[in-house]
C-alpha cells in the first residue's frame, strides 16, 4: 500500500547553500498542492543541527563546513555524501490524518523496500522506544519535535526507532515538524550506494505514479526571502 495517492518529485541539481537549502524546503510547505519529495546537493560539505540544538555543540565545524540549523528537530548530521531528501505534506492531504509517528515509520517502509529491491538488507529499526508508546506520545505532541531529536549528537551514531539500518548500521535518519501549512520530513540517507537509480525508486515506493516538477522562479523567489530573514542570520543559527 502505497502512501501518497499523488506525488511531485524535485530533482534539485543545483548545489546550493545550506541556508538556502532549508529555506527551499520551507518554501515548498508553504506553497505545497499536493505531497512531495525533493532530492537535492549541497554547495559545500555541510552540517545542520536540529531546532533544539546547541549552537556550541557544532562551533568547532564552523572552519571546516557550511552550518544550518533546521527548522526540524533532531542532532547533528554531516552532508556532502549523503542523499539528502525533504518530503512536503500540505495540511488539505489526507495522509495528515495519520500520526507523526505512522508517517515517519511509512515513508521509512518506503526506503527499506527501495534498497531491498537493490539488493541490500535493510530493516526498520526497533530499537530506541526510550520509554514506550506513551512516552514516544507525549514527546510528539510537541509542534517541534522528531523522532531524530532522540538523537543525542551525531544522528548516524545513535539509530532510534523507526531509522532505518543495513547490516546492523544506520543509513537513513529523518526529522519532522507540522505547521498549519502541512508537515516537513527532512531526511539523510548514508552509508550505502546512492547510485543507480535510488532516489527515484525511493520516489516509486511512495507513490507508483509521481509526477517530475522543476522549482520554479516564485519558490526560489520565496526561499531567497526566508534564507534571508531566517537561516542565513547569525540570530538563527546562534538561537541556542
């Protein structure tokens, strides 16, 4: 079964900034129709860190890669290798009737059945409840959290529930934050072969029949606008 009954996929070819890679995922959840995924590079070797992050806990990268902290939650996350992903839920899909917890685990479903059909074993995980459903509930009901903020540091050192693992490793994180526009998931995907077609297999296991789109001059228009007032000002980025 399927997750999304209709999906955009963005190829952002383009390396860019971290500042305004966040800010691009924002713009898409504020002007999202319908559900979609954007696969994208960075400019420079990067590290974002969660909403809830401690700006000294990543001062010392600041010489060596381009630092951003996310609207999302989580830890701290290195990117350059990766394949780096943002989905987009609008608030009028149905699929936001679903949990926080049943779309991070889906979408999560999605990619372990993509690197399965390329041959590798990968599993969802189950460990890391840290303390059972309820106190899963209860960390969910804030606006601001993600599973990932389970994470303490560096995310691909601490799989949680739900992350997905190859051999016993974690290749795959993610974070999430709802708003009154829909819901962000940010994820990383690492330490497995990124080539060969993943990203649109990944795309295929979230919905059959996605749609390709180009970001257009008014969502980049947009997301300059935000880099600008949120993610590249040092108030931001030194919030905590």
């Amino acid at each position: 079964m399927w997750i999304f009954a209709e999906l955009d996929i963005y190829h952002d070819l383009t390396p860019r900034s971290a500042t305004m890679n966040m800010a691009i995922d924002e713009a898409l959840l504020e002007m999202a129709k319908i559900p979609s995924i954007r696969f994208y590079r960075w400019r420079s070797p990067a590290l974002s860190f969660g909403y809830f992050g401690k700006f000294a806990d990543v001062a010392e990268y600041a010489a060596e890669r381009d630092l951003v902290r996310r609207w999302t939650g989580g830890g701290i996350v290195f990117h350059g290798e990766d394949l780096t992903y943002s989905i987009v839920i609008p608030a009028s899909d149905l699929v936001l009737c679903k949990s926080s917890i049943s779309i991070y685990e889906n979408v999560h479903r999605a990619l372990r059945d993509a690197l399965m059909k390329r041959g590798q074993r990968a599993v969802v995980a189950v460990i890391g409840d840290r303390g059972g459903a309820a106190a899963i509930k209860t960390r969910v009901s804030d606006p601001g959290y993600s599973r990932a903020q389970d994470c303490n540091g560096h995310c691909f050192a601490n799989p949680v529930r739900a992350d997905v693992l190859v051999n016993g490793r974690k290749v795959a994180g993610a974070a999430q934050r709802r708003t009154h526009a829909g819901l962000l998931h940010q994820g990383s995907i690492q330490h497995v072969d990124l080539g060969n077609g993943l990203a649109e297999r990944f795309a295929t296991e979230l919905c059959p029949a996605y749609g390709e789109k180009l970001l257009d001059e008014a969502c980049l228009r947009r997301a300059r606008e935000i880099a600008a007032q949120k993610y590249g000002t040092d108030a931001w980025l030194r919030k905590r």
